[in-house]
C-alpha cells in the first residue's frame, strides 16, 4: 500500500475486549494506549494506518467489537529541520555560551505539530546563527527549559554545549544544590489568609485529554513528582475573609509541563484567564464590578509570568540574576483588579 499499513511497519497490536464493545475506535485507541489525544488517532484512521481483521479502517465512527484485533501504525516521524525567521527577541543577557531571553505571550518555545513556524527556536537560529547547542536536537538546540506559549518571562538558552551540559544539571537538579533559582508572578481566584504554603502532588499526562496535565497518585503510570511554593502578594476585593483575587508568587522546586497552572487549580485556586485549567471558574467574573468586568473577561490567557531567572553561569561560574517586569496585558490586568481595594 502506497498510503496505509504495512506487515514491516506494524507496531501497535491490541485486542478488543469484552467490556470495550461498541466503544467509537478513535477513542478506544487513545484509552488503550495513552500515546496521543482522541483527534490524533482519527487523523491516523484517516490515514489509513489503522487494520481490523486484515480490512483497512478509514471510518472514526467505526465501532469496535469484542475479540477483534486491531493493527496500528504511527507514521515516520518528520525530521524537518527549523529554518531561521527574522522575528524580534528581547534579549537580556548573551554572550559566547548562552542568551537569556524575555519571551512574550504568544510565542511557542520549539517547533513540534501545529507550530513548525514563528517559535523561539526559529527567531533564536536567525539571530544566533550556527552558534546553538546541538544537544537538544534539530527542533530544540540549545533549548534547557521551556514556558508555556502563553506565559511571558525568563529563559535562558545554551549556545554552546559546555553551557547545555551545566545548565542542564541545574535544571535537573531544580536548584537543591545550585543557585538555580525560578520564580513567577501569578494572578489566581479566590484564596484566603494564611493559604501560604507548598503543593506537593505528582503530575501525569491526562487520559481524558493528552496535551493536558493532571495530579494523579505518585503511584500512577507516568507520575512525575512536582513541589511547587507559593505566598502571597496581595489580596483584591476581600469580603469575610474571601478574595475575589489575589497576587502571588510561585517558586518551582521542580519544572513539569504546566505545573503552576495546574497546582493553583488543583487547591481550587487556579489561574485568572487559564482556558485549560480555569475555565470553571470563569463565573467568577461576575463577581466584578460592572465598570471592569468585561476588561476581565477578555483577558483570555494565563495570568503568569516568569519574572526571576537566577542561575550559575556553567563556564564562569558567575551566579546570575535576572529580573523581568509584568508585560503590558497582565500589569493592565492587575491595575484593574488594584481598583478593588
């Protein structure tokens, strides 16, 4: 087959048990497996990698039945290498090692599926030339840490592989025994006094949906332990006891995808404008004045930014600090909630 499956490239074979009879393919795929998300499998149907009993399968809907055994193959992964793009950096720091940048919202750390273009790797390759970290590979040289696409902040990048290797085992070490430090300003619903503290619950892939994250048990498959430390700044309209809002800071004792975002919801306080995270929460808009309450509503990102980078210089041995003030959407932001006090 010019477009399908093949015997040399089988590499997923399961079988339909009783209790998944009549369950949609697509998803029985992404529950048995936990590789990629619902709408990844039926593109991969739709591919035609995707067999039950030696008949190729290209309908999602189709239903599965018991004792069938289904074939799948993932498709060769792209190798393609990310060109340059004259996009603006704010730099903070570079010299022959490494480059700290301040990132905007918006902008996608390395190239990966629905984002080959306009990412920081991109405008990184522009400016820096050949003079990246191949450590991290063709999508992600010279890349130690990643924020997510719509968090703003700090982050350092390697341009040599001496500085790769050390800021690496920095990161790695989550700064126990380095003077790595990182901390990010976050604006979450709710909370009360004396909620200061440290969340400490491991995080996984969600099965419910695979480009989220989820506390899970530190038993479960896939648990990564996650301790993120957090205290107050500052309370916004407080009625017995009760913020609407509040300011804080978060210092990670490790770094997961998502991790701030999805410990502040996980103690019921998540982030202001979180889509992912905090979309059950979006009522509490209408707890605002009527003056502010739309200005809120259309903040439509994560309140969250990366605004102290410190660490160890890996060559010099120079502990380096940097700091970063609130980009000009969420200190909007904070002035509308200061007219709550």
């Amino acid at each position: 087959m010019a477009n399908g499956l093949s015997e040399e490239r089988v590499n997923v074979e399961l079988t339909v048990e009783a209790g998944d009879a009549g369950e949609r393919l697509d998803a029985w795929l992404a529950r048995r497996t936990g590789t990629f998300s619902r709408s990844r499998y039926k593109d991969l149907i739709k591919q035609g990698l995707v067999r039950i009993g030696g008949r190729t399968i290209v309908e999602t809907k189709y239903r599965v039945n018991e004792g069938e055994t289904v074939r799948l193959s993932e498709p060769e992964p792209e190798d393609a290498m990310p060109e340059p793009e004259d996009i603006p950096l704010a730099v903070v720091y570079e010299d022959d090692h490494l480059i700290v940048i301040d990132k905007p919202t918006g902008m996608v750390v390395h190239p990966a599926t629905g984002n080959w273009t306009g990412t920081l790797v991109n405008a990184l390759l522009f400016h820096c030339g050949d003079s990246l970290s191949g450590i991290g590979g063709v999508r992600r040289p010279g890349i130690v840490q990643r924020i997510d696409r719509d968090t703003s902040g700090l982050l350092v990048v390697a341009k040599s592989d001496t500085a790769h290797q050390g800021l690496s085992a920095q990161f790695a070490d989550h700064g126990r025994t380095t003077a790595l430090e990182r901390a990010y300003t976050a604006l979450i619903w709710g909370a009360s006094p004396g909620l200061n503290g440290t969340i400490d619950a491991a995080l996984a892939r969600s099965i419910n949906n695979r480009l989220k994250t989820a506390v899970v048990r530190p038993e479960a498959k896939g648990a990564r332990h996650a301790v993120t430390h957090w205290q107050f700044k500052k309370r916004y309209g407080a009625k017995d006891g009760e913020a609407i809002a509040s300011l804080i800071e978060c210092r990670l004792e490790t770094g997961r995808t998502h991790q701030i975002r999805v410990h502040m919801a996980h103690i019921g306080h998540p982030l202001v404008g979180d889509p992912e995270y905090g979309a059950h929460f979006r009522t509490k808009v209408n707890r605002l004045p009527e003056e502010i309450r739309e200005k809120v509503a259309s903040f439509s990102r994560q309140a969250l930014h990366a605004g102290l980078l410190a660490f160890e210089h890996p060559v010099t041995g120079e502990v380096m600090r940097f700091e970063s003030p609130l980009p000009a959407d969420f200190a909007e932001l904070i002035d509308l909630y200061e007219t709550l006090i």
